[in-house]
C-alpha cells in the first residue's frame, strides 16, 4: 500500500495496489481542470510539468448522450407516425426533466 502525507502526518491519499518506487517519492500541487486530469509527469527538465489529457465523461454525460440517441430515434419512429411510441417519449421526457431539476447546472450540459 502506498500513501501519501503531509508533514503533520494527514494523510492525503492511499493506493492499495503495488508500485515499485524508483528513487524518490515526489509531489506537486496543480490546479483543478474540470475538463482535464493528469495523467503523468513530464520529468524531462529541470522543472517538472503535469501532463494533462482530456477527462473521461462522467456518468452523467453518457446518461444525457444515451438519452439523446434514444430520443433521436424516438422522434424517427414518431414521424414515421409509429404509434406505440408515444408512451414512451412522454416518459423520457418526464426522465429529462428530473435530472435538469436534481443536478447542479454545472454537471447538466
């Protein structure tokens, strides 16, 4: 197990699985990035830099594309006028509703 502390000993992570350290343990602090993480660091310089990659969407936002995707072909059948559809359009909209209302404005794109 690894973990990471600071000098009055909180600990700010740990990692149950194994890793080889090579060398010494180092730490940086960077700033958050909603749309990014790091993924390493570039140890190549004199000064170290984060390598920062897009982030992986987050459950919601698969939530809302598959939502849309069911939707679009929701909205295909209806215009071919495929009657036992409707029932369930009304209901996904009621599903849309309620995650616009019960997510911050900022997770709901």
């Amino acid at each position: 197990m690894l973990i990471i502390y600071d000098e009055q000993g909180k600990i700010i992570t740990e990692q149950t699985e194994k890793h080889k350290i090579i060398g010494q343990l180092k730490a940086m602090e960077v700033p958050d990035n909603k749309d990014k993480i790091v993924q390493a660091v570039d140890v190549s310089g004199e000064i170290h830099k984060p390598i920062y990659v897009d982030a992986p969407p987050i459950k919601l936002e698969k939530l809302q594309e598959q939502f849309l995707k069911v939707t679009q072909l929701l909205t295909y059948k209806d215009n071919q006028h495929d009657e036992s559809i409707k029932g369930i359009k009304v209901e996904l909209e009621k599903i849309n509703l309620f995650i616009r209302q019960n997510f911050k404005e900022s997770e709901v794109k």
